[in-house]
C-alpha cells in the first residue's frame, strides 16, 4: 500500500473516531494532493482549482459517515474528486455555450442536433433511477468507456461486483424501458 494512502487513511479514520487534529491534518494533506492532481488536469483552468478544491473538500466531509476503513480511502476520494471535476466541466461548457457568438444567421437553421441532447436526458432519467452502485458502475463502463478494473479501482468495489451491478442494472433499466413501451 502506497505511504500517501496509509498515512491519509490513519488520519482520517482518526478523524471518524473523533480526533479534531488528526482531521485536520487530513484535509490540509489531501489539499496538497488535490491541487497537483486537479493542476495535471485544467492547465488552462489554473484560476478555478482552489474552488474546486473546496468543491471536493466539502463533499468529502459530507459524505464521510458513507467510508468504510476496509476500503482504499485513495479510491473513494478519487471518485468524489472526479465527479467534482466532471461537474466543473459540465457547468464551464454549459457557461461557454451561452458566450458562443452567431456569426452567420444561415447556417443557425441548416440543421438540428437535439437528438443526441434528447438521448443523453433520457439516459440521465434511466440512469437516475437505479441506486447508486449500479448507476455509477453503468455510468463509467458504459458510457465513459473505463475498464471494468479502473471503475472498480475508482469506487472501491471489486471487480466482480462491478460486474454484477452492471448487469443488475441493465436488466432493470430494459424491465423499466419495457414498461413505459
């Protein structure tokens, strides 16, 4: 086991049991790790990482009761600072598109792409409905293209469990699609 994680581990689970000190000391240690790993990913960013950061910090103190001490501590904060990262992504491009200038009125008309806007909103209801492990496992097989290995590394299942609840909840969702048919 890597020293960063057994020493942020020790930290943390201190911090559980009540040590306000040793908490502490996890929130300013993870901060240094969180700000090269979010510097690595927005380059062009620079000026947002220390609200991301605060972004990511936050959620980790929120959902610290759902950690459980026989799991990679470095996995579950991986997958709380990559959904953090994904939705400053999401709002930058959200941000960005209302700034999109109109340059020729002509070509605003030629063709429509709300398709695939309708598709992804779909997705996002279906998905939305399942619990956690089975959307996220979904989530990032299928539709980020990650290694079964890598989306068990980055919620701290195992692989096999991944597995299951991939197909746990397709199952569910064509029982669901089959429905509403």
């Amino acid at each position: 086991m890597h020293s960063a994680e057994l020493r942020l581990k020790a930290l943390f689970v201190g911090g559980q049991a009540g040590n306000e000190p040793a908490y502490r000391l996890f929130l300013e240690e993870l901060t240094r790790f969180l700000r090269g790993y979010l510097r690595k990913r927005i380059p062009r960013h620079q000026e947002d990482v220390e609200d991301i950061i605060q972004e990511i910090l936050l959620a980790v103190h929120n959902a610290r009761h759902t950690y459980h001490p026989d799991e990679p501590l470095t996995a579950w904060v991986h997958a709380i600072a990559r959904y953090k990262l994904m939705d400053f992504f999401r709002t930058r491009a959200k941000r960005e598109s209302l700034h999109e200038p109109l340059d020729d009125h002509e070509e605003l008309f030629s063709e429509s792409d709300h398709e695939p806007l309708e598709a992804r909103r779909d997705i996002e209801k279906l998905l939305d409905q399942l619990p956690d492990k089975q959307r996220l496992s979904i989530f990032h097989v299928k539709l980020q293209g990650l290694s079964i290995a890598e989306a068990a590394q980055l919620s701290g299942l195992s692989e096999s469990a991944v597995k299951v609840n991939i197909h746990r909840g397709l199952k569910a969702l064509a029982a669901h699609v089959r429905v509403m048919a």
